[in-house]
C-alpha cells in the first residue's frame, strides 16, 4: 500500500522541527553550573552577613561590660613577711591620672616636694621597674572604656598594688577583685595610706605670730560682716552637682527650706562661676554653707566642708557621718550637725539665732587662731603632691599583704 506525499509530509516537517528545538548537552550542562554558583555565592553571602553580625555582638559585648573581673588583672601572690624593698630610690607608678586630667606621660622628681629617692611616674614603660604600681577605681568601672583594654597582664612578684578610691561606698566599684590589691589609698583613716580631703593642723604657741600663720588666718577669715558688703537675702548656701531626690541630703532641704531661705548653686539651682576668685568671692556673701555628702559613711568628710566652707570663711552645716566622727577631724564648735537638731525647723530657728547674734556666730571661727587649714583642692593642683608623700610611708607599711576582698573591707 502507497502512502501519499500529503500525509507523510508533516511527519517529516515535525521531526525537523524537534531537532532544531533540541538543547544540545553541553549547555544544559552549563546552566546547572552557573546554578550551582548562584546559588553558592547567595550561601556565602548569607554566611558573611551571619558572621558579622556575630562579629559585632561579641566587640559590642566586650565594650559595654562595667566591670573588671580578677581574671583581667595579674592577681597578687604573697611573699615572705621578710621581703623588703630592693632599690633604696622608689618608683611610683601611676598608670590614669584621676578626676578628669590629660592623661599626660611625665616623670616628677618628688624632691621638690621634701622627698628624696622618690619618683612619681606615669609612664606605663615603668611598669617592670616600678615599685608601687596605683589603679583609680573609677577608671577600673570602665571609665573611659578604652582604657580598661590598655592595663598590664602582668606584675613584678614583690611590686604592690594600690587601690586608689576617694568616693564612699555606695559610689564606689568594689566587686571582683578579690585577690588584685596589696595596699589602698583612701580618705579613711584606717587606709594604709591616709588620703583626706583636708585636715587641720595644731598651731604651736611659738609660731602664732609668723607671717604664715597670719596669712592662714586671713585667707580664712569670713568676710560677711564687712560694712561695705551688702548681705543677700539668702542665709545659707548649698552648692551641689549631683541633685537626687533619693538622697536624705536633698530631703532634708526640702523639709528646711520652708523655714530657712538657701541659695542653691549647680545642677539643680544657678550657675556658680568656676574660677576659685569668682567663686570665693560669691559664696562669701553667706553667712552658713550646708556641707551635706551624699553618703553617710565613716570619715567621708570631703571639700564641702574644707574647701567650700572653711576655706571660704562661713560656718558648716553638716549632714553625713556622726558628730562624733567629725570630731575626730576638727574642733566640736566649728560646724553645726543637723543631727543636734529634733527637726529641720528647729535647726533653722538657730541659724536665725546666729544672724542677730554677732558674738555666738564669731564663736564658730576661733579654731582660726589654733589651726592652719589644709584642703589640698582641686585634686588636680595637688596630685603629684600627695602621691610623693607616699615615700613618707613607705617604711611604716605592713609586710607585703593581699587584700582578698576590697569590697569587704570598704564596706566593713
């Protein structure tokens, strides 16, 4: 049987056109190779953003934490109560300045301060040959952070470290150095090294009438009752940076103010001028300055009192630590203690008192004639002064100690 033409001719033309239409192998063969790259290059480029995200928690991790462990710092072996110092010159290291100075690199020579052999040195370089080696608790907190990244991991085995700290208790960081520190700096009289923010010194009957003692006298002397000063509205005056309405001080205002008018300079109150003329000069126009901390712990008597009240010339009140303790530091009739008083009222009826009673108010400057003042502030102008004077201490230091628990020790 024939077949015609007619109906074998689309056979013929759809199998031509299948051939044509036909992928060959080999680009079949590169499109699932490009494919698979696409697809690689999106595995990998999710695996790169996964990465640094990670990446950024860990270094954000590292920046935001507050507080050192003891595992950052060198811990502090003990030696034989015999090991004594080597050198007889001494080497003091500091490796912050404190309380908001350049972090400067210098040597000083603490002879100029009446020390011999003693160097006082903020190189961090020294620290193989130093032999007193000082950290600032502020800055140990994590303030500025990127220091805390720059301290030693390592230690001489006879070198002493000292926990420098002139902040109370609650205001301190104490926590996780167990085992760090063998000697501390600090305004507490039981410190090993006594740091006060002023003290008074007993003048000796031979040397009342030197021309130092008379200076002394008259940088301290009030001015409020010079005739040619106009006395403010105001009785007392309270300079404060740090306003909380937590803290008993800034209750205790609000409890007085009702009986008493106070200027209020500071954070929650006018700007007082920072030049020390400027500002000696301001609050001497008052007659009494409310010298309040704000903590009440043992010996925290700080330049409210030295500096912003004796130092000016007007007559303290304290709220802080007890009477008694304040005792311990300057003359019973020198300052008034809030807490000699039933209530804040009964406090401002004797300050009334001492306003029209010249003879009362005068009593309380009679320390001037027996004592010479040092206050010793800012803590910037005499920094390197006070740390000299550790040399002065040297020989009476404990044998080499560790102090296991800081925050016990503070907090006791």
């Amino acid at each position: 049987m024939l077949i015609s033409k007619e109906s074998s001719s689309p056979s013929m033309m759809d199998n031509v056109i299948n051939r044509k239409l036909q992928v060959p192998s080999w680009k079949k063969t590169g499109r699932k190779l490009l494919g698979d790259i696409n697809c690689s290059l999106k595995l990998l480029k999710i695996f790169v953003a996964l990465l640094m995200i990670f990446s950024f928690i860990i270094i954000s991790l590292l920046y935001t934490r507050e507080i050192l462990t003891s595992k950052e710092l060198p811990s502090s072996k003990e030696l034989p109560a015999q090991a004594t110092q080597k050198n007889s010159s001494i080497l003091i290291l500091l490796w912050w300045t404190p309380g908001g100075l350049p972090q400067t690199r210098e040597r000083r020579d603490c002879q100029r301060y009446g020390y011999n052999n003693c160097i006082v040195s903020t190189y961090h370089s020294d620290m193989d040959a130093a032999d007193f080696f000082i950290l600032h608790h502020s800055q140990l907190s994590g303030y500025p952070k990127s220091m805390r990244y720059q301290l030693p991991t390592r230690r001489r085995q006879d070198q002493r470290w000292i926990w420098f700290c002139m902040e109370a208790p609650p205001n301190s960081f104490t926590n996780h150095f167990d085992g760090i520190f063998n000697l501390t700096l600090n305004y507490r009289r039981d410190s090993d090294i006594f740091f006060p923010y002023g003290w008074l010194e007993k003048i000796e009957e031979k040397d009342k009438n030197t021309s130092a003692i008379k200076a002394n006298m008259n940088a301290t002397t009030p001015q409020v009752h010079r005739p040619t000063m106009k006395p403010p509205k105001e009785l007392a005056v309270w300079v404060v940076s740090h306003w909380n309405e937590h803290l008993a001080r800034v209750k205790y205002v609000h409890r007085l103010q009702p009986h008493l008018s106070i200027k209020i300079f500071g954070s929650h109150g006018e700007r007082l001028c920072r030049d020390w003329t400027c500002m000696k000069a301001t609050l001497s126009k008052y007659k009494f300055y409310l010298s309040f901390e704000n903590s009440k712990f043992r010996d925290y008597i700080t330049e409210k009192l030295w500096h912003n009240a004796f130092r000016v010339g007007l007559v303290p009140v304290v709220l802080g630590t007890t009477r008694k303790n304040y005792e311990d530091f300057i003359p019973a009739d020198s300052f008034i203690h809030v807490d000699d008083f039933s209530s804040p009222a009964e406090l401002a009826a004797y300050l009334h008192y001492l306003d029209h009673n010249d003879t009362a108010y005068q009593a309380y400057f009679n320390w001037h004639t027996k004592y010479i003042l040092h206050d010793k502030y800012p803590l910037q102008l005499s920094l390197y002064e006070r740390l000299c004077h550790i040399c002065k201490h040297v020989p009476h230091f404990p044998a080499y100690k560790t102090y296991k628990s800081i925050k016990q020790w503070y907090w006791n």
